[in-house]
C-alpha cells in the first residue's frame, strides 16, 4: 500500500542513522519526511497533505502565527536567562498560574516535561523526607534516571526501582464487574503497595499519574477511584503529583486540566510538550510553602528555563488557546468525534470500546477470541498514513489507537478522519 519511497528520502535516512545512530526511532514503516506545516495539516516531501490527528505538541495548530510572531520579536529583541529582571517571564506565570486553583500559585519554569517531573520528585523527596513512588503499571514520564528507574511502558535498561510500587489502574472499559467491586480490589492494593513502600524503609514521597492514564491507553477508572486514592497516599505521607503534560491546556474538554476532572487538588503540577507549540517549554507549578521550602534549602536555577522567547511563546499558546475558546471546542468536537466512533464501532466486530475524552481519544482493537488485535492495529496505523491521516497506537498491547490532534482540530477534520478510518478498516 505504501508509495514508492523517492530516493532523497533513502539518502536522508542513511544520514540519519549515521548521525543520530540506528535506535532513534520514527514511525511507519516507510519514515515520513515532513517539509511543512500549517494548522491541522503537514505537508511530506512527497506532495501530500496528512491531516494531523496525532501530535498534541503544536497545540495552537502548526506554525501558528501568533506563536510564531511572539517567538521571533523577542528574539529580535532580547533573550536571556531570569536572573535579570523581565516583563515576559513575569507576565506568563501569572497568566499560568491564573489557570489553577487558588493554592497551587507558585511556577518553576524548567525545559522539557522530564525536567518538571524530576523536579517535581525531587521537592516532594525533600518535603516527605521518604522516596517511595507510587506509578501506575504502564506509564512513561520521562528520561532522566530517576525517571527511568520508574518507566513501566517503555525499554529501559535501568532496573525498576526498589523504592517504587507499579499500580494497576481499574479501568470499567476492560472489566464487567461490578464497579463497586472493582473499586474496593483496586484500593485494596493500592493500600497493600503503600505498606510495602513503608515496610522496606521507603516511606511515601509521591503519587505520579497522568489523569487520562494516556499511555497505559485511555483508561477509565470507576468513581472515586483517584480522589480515594490521593487519600491513602497523603495518609501514608506522600504528594501528590499530575503530569499534565499530556492531558493538560484544555485537551481534556470538560475541564482544563486533567486532574480537575476527579475533584483532587495534587501539590504540584508538571508540563510540557504542548506549553511552547514546540518551543521547549515545561514547568512546575506548586504551593508557596513548597516552593519556599525547596527555595530555603536549595539554590536552584536553570539557564534556559524562563527566557524571554520561551516566556513569551508560552503567553502567546495560553492566549490563543483561552481567547479562541479552544477549550470548549476539544469538549464540542470530541464529543461529535465520539459519537461517530461509536457508531462505526456498532458495525465493527474488531472494535472493543471507544476510548478517552475531549481531544484525545482513541478506538481499542480485540480479536473474535477477546484477545488484543496488536497487528491489526498497526495495519491501521499505517493505512490511515497512505490515506493521508495520521494516528498512532498505544496501551501494553499496542492495541488502542491514539488519536490526539492539535486542539484547532474541527468537525470537518473529524469527518475525513473517520471516513478514512472505517475506509482502513474496511480493507481489513
């Protein structure tokens, strides 16, 4: 199915790996060159316009042009680290913070949602005087070492951690017991891996979760499973940490950022990847008696975290996505997305559940046997890349289709990428 490769495209390939060594990975299995990029669409060096239904980092669309124009005035002007005086930094914290709930009004910039989390680890290590983590069984927050140590969704050559407990997270999509069973098993060892952190000397620094549980494939928890769940944790002594750095700036829908979704207020809140619409960009954002702290016992600083440019790329994102009313529209056109998915699952045996919410959702594959449909799903993927969509899958199985576009993603957008989707599927 896939078009003849042109020949510069080898040639690029080779360069890569040469440079970048054979382990860094692409998707398909023919790499796609893009060249360029506009809205919800990317153009390839063969022509084609692909629809964009997969990368949530452009999240005010690509090349936006009041990111764009933001980023290259500062840089004409000024940019410099935050040891100095300067308005951008200032102006988007509170901007940022405004966004919260009234305790969480302290922000540390950093560069990347790795370095948040680290960071994030790091103060709630120093606060609880414990190291235990808590994560859940399929997750992936980021490439530092100690982040590593606690990686459950990814090869990593670093051994699991002995001070970090893996959690299955209940998910009513997958389980048809009742869900008030399925609740109390699921406390019940949460409550067991926190006894285990204390009994081996750990104690309880963190719990860290990404609220729509993203990677581990668009899980849906029964009621009251987190807010029960940051209870036994704060019990045993430990924070609570929500990396928003997929669920977060309105993808959601319904809410802008992701834990808002359970009731819970965490003591620190990590992103990236979508803050600076592909300028690096993260950040964490706490209480002041954590920040102060953490402030009294460390001299903590970062060189490129808060630049002017970074500043004021993260004030033009957060403009763009509360004055277009970006948010609303994930709620509005994730629901029509719904709604069609679940019609084309009705007429579709392979298809086990839809998945997820607002502007990041998904289709999970199973066989006639109830068995993952792995291979099936990756034919997927890649019939809906010669059709000119891109998606891409995710979950222990690789058996659920992520699908995450930029959050200027409209209902015309929804339509073509469903009528590709049934036409891929179709064809199985």
């Amino acid at each position: 199915m896939n078009a003849v490769k042109p020949q510069g495209e080898s040639a690029l390939l080779t360069r890569r790996r040469a440079t970048l060594g054979p382990h860094s990975p692409t998707f398909y299995d023919e790499p796609l060159h893009l060249i360029s990029g506009k809205g919800v669409w990317l153009r390839g060096s063969d022509g084609v316009d692909y629809l964009d239904a997969y990368n949530n980092v452009p999240h005010v669309g690509h090349c936006n042009p009041v990111v764009v124009k933001a980023i290259a005035e500062q840089a004409g002007r000024l940019n410099i680290h935050t040891r100095y005086l300067s308005v951008p930094v200032v102006e988007y914290a509170e901007a940022l913070l405004a966004t919260f709930a009234p305790h969480l009004d302290k922000v540390l910039f950093t560069n990347s949602g790795s370095e948040a989390n680290e960071l994030a680890l790091r103060m709630a290590r120093q606060h609880t005087g414990g190291t235990g983590v808590l994560v859940t069984d399929y997750s992936y927050h980021g490439n530092t070492t100690s982040l590593a140590e606690l990686t459950t969704g990814l090869r990593v050559k670093e051994p699991f951690g002995s001070h970090v407990r893996a959690l299955r997270i209940p998910d009513l999509d997958s389980d048809s017991r009742p869900e008030e069973v399925v609740l109390a098993e699921a406390l019940a060892e949460a409550e067991a891996a926190l006894a285990s952190l204390q009994a081996a000397g750990h104690g309880v620094s963190a719990l860290l979760f990404d609220p729509l549980f993203s990677t581990e494939g668009l899980l849906r928890p029964p009621a009251g499973y987190i807010a029960s769940l940051t209870d036994l944790v704060r019990s045993a002594g430990g924070l609570i940490i929500a990396d928003e750095v997929q669920s977060g700036l309105g993808r959601a829908g319904s809410h802008f950022w992701g834990h808002e979704l359970y009731g819970i207020a965490p003591e620190l809140v990590t992103m990236g990847k979508p803050l600076g619409n592909g300028h690096p960009l993260g950040g964490v954002v706490t209480t002041s008696d954590l920040l102060d702290e953490f402030g009294a016992a460390n001299l903590y600083f970062n060189t490129f975290a808060g630049n002017p440019v970074s500043a004021v790329a993260g004030l033009a994102v957060l403009r763009e996505t509360i004055g277009r009313g970006l948010q609303r529209g994930a709620q509005e056109v994730g629901g029509y997305a719904r709604d069609l998915l679940e019609k084309l699952a009705a007429r579709q045996p392979l298809v086990k559940s839809v998945r997820g919410t607002g502007l990041f959702f998904g289709l999970e594959f199973a066989d006639e046997t109830g068995r993952p449909a792995t291979a099936q799903t990756k034919q997927i993927v890649e019939a809906m890349r010669c059709k000119g969509v891109l998606i891409s899958k995710i979950g222990p199985h690789e058996n659920v289709l992520k699908i995450r576009p930029p959050l200027v993603f409209e209902r015309e957008h929804v339509d073509l990428l469903v009528d590709r989707l049934a036409a891929s599927l179709e064809e199985l």
